[in-house]
C-alpha cells in the first residue's frame, strides 16, 4: 500500500478545472500542473487543496510573466540593454506591419524579375547617412565584430593589434580579447591600461600583423594620465606601412559601439559621442556599431567603410550566417530614411520621431508638469508620492559621464520594503520597472512614454493603496 501523502494528491483533471483562468498554452498549463505534482510526491506532507490550486496559480502568473510583453520603463535608463534597447519609430514599425505580414522583394529585383540582392537599397542609404562608400548590415555589432576578425585573420597574417586600454568587457559575457580570439585572431597587446602611444603600434606592425583595432571605450572614461593616438594618427601609420602587406594594405578598424549619427550636443548636455562618418574621414577602413543603441532601430551591426573591403565581407561563407531578415532591414530602412529625410539642409536639426532621440531632447518642464498631473491623479492615498530630482543615464554603453536632468516619482513605502513594492510594481498587468535609491521607491519619467501615465497612476494607485 502506497504511504497516505501520495493518496492525498488530487487528479491533474480536477486541479485543471479548479485554477485561475490562464491564457497560457495549455500544453504549459498541464506541464507546470504535472511537475507540481511530482515535487509534492516527495514532499513530507501534501498541501490542502485550496493551498495547493493557489500555488498553482502562482507558478503559472510566473511564467506568464516570463514571455515577452512590454513593460514601462522607470529605470530613466534610455538604451536598457535589459528593456530592448531602442524603441522603434513610428514609421519603424508601419514598415514592419506592412512587409512582415505577407510577401516582399527581400531578395528581388522588381526591373529584372530575377533574384535580386539582399537591403542593396538599404545599405546605399547607410553608406549615404554616414559619408561611407559602402555599407552592410549584420546581426548585431558582435557579429560585425566577429565577422570582420574572422575574415581579416583567416589567411597567414592573424595577429590583431590592439591597446591594453581598450580589452573591455560591453556588458555581460562581452569581453572584447574572448571575442577576439574565438573568432581565431591572436591578440597582441601593446601599451598600458593608461598609455599606448603610436609607437607602440608601429613596433607591433610585423609579418604576422592582420589589422588593427580600435574599440571605442564606449562604458567608463579614464581621466589623468591617459594617452592614446588618434584614428588619424592609426590611418596615416597604416598608410605608411602599407607597402608591407601587398595590394590589400593593412586594415584599420574601429569598433564604435554605440553608433550615434548626430551630434548629441544638440539634443542635450551630453558629452560628444564619436560618430561613423568622423572616423571614416579620419582615415579609418571599416567602421562597425550597433542599430538599436543611438541610431535607435533594431538590433543590427552596421559595418561601414572602403567598398573593397565591405565587398570581400559579404564574400565571406561566415556572412551568410550573420544576415539579417526582413524585419529587420524593413525596421532599420524606415530608421535610416528618417535621417535622410531629415537631412534635406545642411544644418537641419537632428530628425524627430525617433524616440531614443525624442526622449533626450524632452523639456525638464515637461516632465515636471506630467509629474505634476500624475501627482493630482493619483488622489489621496495611504502613502505620499512626491516628485524629485532625477538623472537619466542613455544606458548600453554610452556616455557613461552624462546624465539628463529629469524628474522622478519618489515613493516612501512605509507598511512594506522597497524591494516589496517595486516587486509590486513589476508584478502589475504591465510592468513597471523601477529604481530603488536611499529607502524609496523611484519612477524616472523620462523614459515611461506620456501615453504610459495613465496605467502608471492605476498601478501605483493598486499598489499604494495595499500599502
Ligand atoms: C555595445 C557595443 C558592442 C556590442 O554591440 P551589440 O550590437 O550589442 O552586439 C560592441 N562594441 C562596443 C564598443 C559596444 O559599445
């Protein structure tokens, strides 16, 4: 006879019947229903039903929340590498409603008929937005990385040339010399954390050397004794040096990171961000960055640079794995004609409508009157929610020194921790994500869009009124 704990074990049939309603497949319902009840077998004593139909609905709300939904973000975090990075543009996303849902030229020419090249438009409109010759599009910008490192060191020469000040890690697990070497390129080191002078570069050019490479230290800054030589002074070393390494020359390359295609200054105080088109006239041969940081589009690693050399990378077996589909090109087209479009004078402002640039230029006084509304809104509550200083980060990497002046939600729980509330908060039908800093709850308005204020005033005003 079975030992008594086991019999206590309802039917899955009978729990099914009894648990919250659940969108979730129900294939998962009856897999976490099921794994449940195993667990329990061993268990010393089984749980009373109604204990038990309540666990279940808890294990089931936590994995509805692990699909991808979208959440509000109060982390004033604008690129949250956590969050998705950039929000799309409007027109970002009417192109992938209407290209994604049914049949497109991805892959044809319209004129012939026949099988066509893949994004030929799009990569013109990249190379014209950033002054290139040419350009190409890949996954992301650790595949562009990896592409190009892959692709110069695959022959005899395989040692890359790069400063100890620039062996970063981006991130988590992106650590710039493992990038390096599993794309089979040895490193050579050259310089200090602090100093690496061109000299250095011009003893480390030898017979084995393939490129040499450049990351834009996009997280952290160094201040003091620092010293590094420009891509200007990188292009003209490579120039000189060039007869040794026969008609392909020696390739210099830089890793830009963020990708910005305007000059920040205007949109906000931020610290210059160094932009494509500056460092191919400095003199650089390829230059890759990533589409959904500043751009502010979709995941994707923009590569641009000398058309010979962009030719031989979509030449190379390993492209084939790193393209991109049409969702992607039809998000980063419209992107990239947004600047174009906004580039019809010289000196026209930076274009509108994409949001990662839209949330840097928002008015102090505009998210203080939203506070302001917010505040009103909410009524009366068991606790008080006050407006305070707040300083959004623009996040993934970039501009670590600057912050932009906004405005935040300060909450002071008082019947439950802070941890407790913003758990809360991240529970809500829509998420909220929140910061924790000195004792209080925070919500940046900056990055939560003006349409998100009113399902931000019903999830404080249900949270705060439990408090
Ligand atoms: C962010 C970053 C990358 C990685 O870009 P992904 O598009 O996320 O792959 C590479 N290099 C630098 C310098 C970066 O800042």
């Amino acid at each position: 006879m079975p030992p008594a704990p086991q019999r206590a074990i309802p039917s899955v049939d009978r729990l099914l019947h009894a648990i919250a309603p659940s969108d979730l497949p129900r294939p998962f319902v009856v897999q976490a229903l099921r794994h449940h009840l195993a667990a329990l077998r061993s268990a010393p004593a089984i749980p009373d039903f109604e204990t038990l139909v309540a666990d279940l609905n808890q294990i089931l709300a936590a994995t509805a929340r692990q699909r991808l939904q979208p959440v509000i973000n109060g982390t004033g975090i604008l690129a949250h590498t956590n969050l998705g990075r950039a929000p799309l543009s409007t027109a970002a996303l009417a192109a992938l409603s209407s290209v994604a849902g049914g049949y497109s030229n991805l892959e044809l020419d319209l004129d012939s008929g026949e099988r066509g090249p893949r994004a030929a438009y799009l990569e013109q409109s990249i190379a014209l937005a950033t002054g290139a010759p040419a350009a190409t599009v890949v996954n992301n910008c650790a595949a562009a990385l990896i592409l190009i490192l892959r692709h110069f060191t695959a022959g005899p020469r395989q040692e890359v040339i790069i400063s100890r000040g620039e062996l970063i890690q981006i991130g988590g697990g992106f650590r710039i010399p493992e990038i390096l070497e599993s794309s089979g390129a040895r490193l050579r080191e050259i310089g200090t954390t602090n100093q690496t002078t061109l000299d250095d570069y011009a003893q480390a050019i030898g017979p084995h050397t393939a490129l040499i490479l450049r990351v834009h230290r996009s997280n952290f800054f160094m201040e003091g004794f620092v010293q590094s030589p420009s891509i200007a002074d990188l292009a003209r070393l490579a120039q000189e040096r060039a007869p040794e390494f026969g008609p392909a020359g020696l390739p210099l390359v830089e890793d830009l990171g963020s990708g910005a295609w305007v000059d920040l200054a205007r949109l906000a105080p931020l610290d210059h961000e160094p932009q494509p088109h500056e460092s191919l006239q400095a003199g650089a041969d390829l230059v890759c960055f990533s589409g959904d940081k500043l751009l502010g589009g979709p995941q994707a690693g923009l590569i641009v640079g000398q058309t010979e050399r962009i030719r031989a990378l979509k030449k190379d077996p390993f492209f084939r794995a790193l393209r991109c589909d049409k969702l992607v090109f039809a998000a980063l087209q419209a992107t990239v004609e947004s600047y174009l479009h906004a580039r019809s004078t010289r000196d026209a402002p930076p274009p509108e409508g994409i949001p990662m640039l839209d949330l840097m230029r928002i008015p102090l006084e505009t998210l203080h009157g939203r506070g302001e509304a917010i505040l009103t809104r909410l009524g009366t509550l068991a606790i008080q929610v006050t407006l305070g200083e707040g300083r959004s980060q623009i996040g993934g990497g970039v501009c670590p020194r600057s912050h932009l002046p906004s405005v935040n939600l300060v909450i002071r729980p008082h019947t439950q921790s802070v941890e407790a509330l913003s758990r809360q908060l991240r529970h809500h039908p829509t998420p909220i994500l929140a910061f924790i800093a000195n004792d209080t709850v925070q919500i940046d308005l900056r990055t939560v869009f003006p349409h998100q204020d009113d399902l931000l005033v019903q999830a404080l005003q249900r949270a705060l009124s439990l408090t």
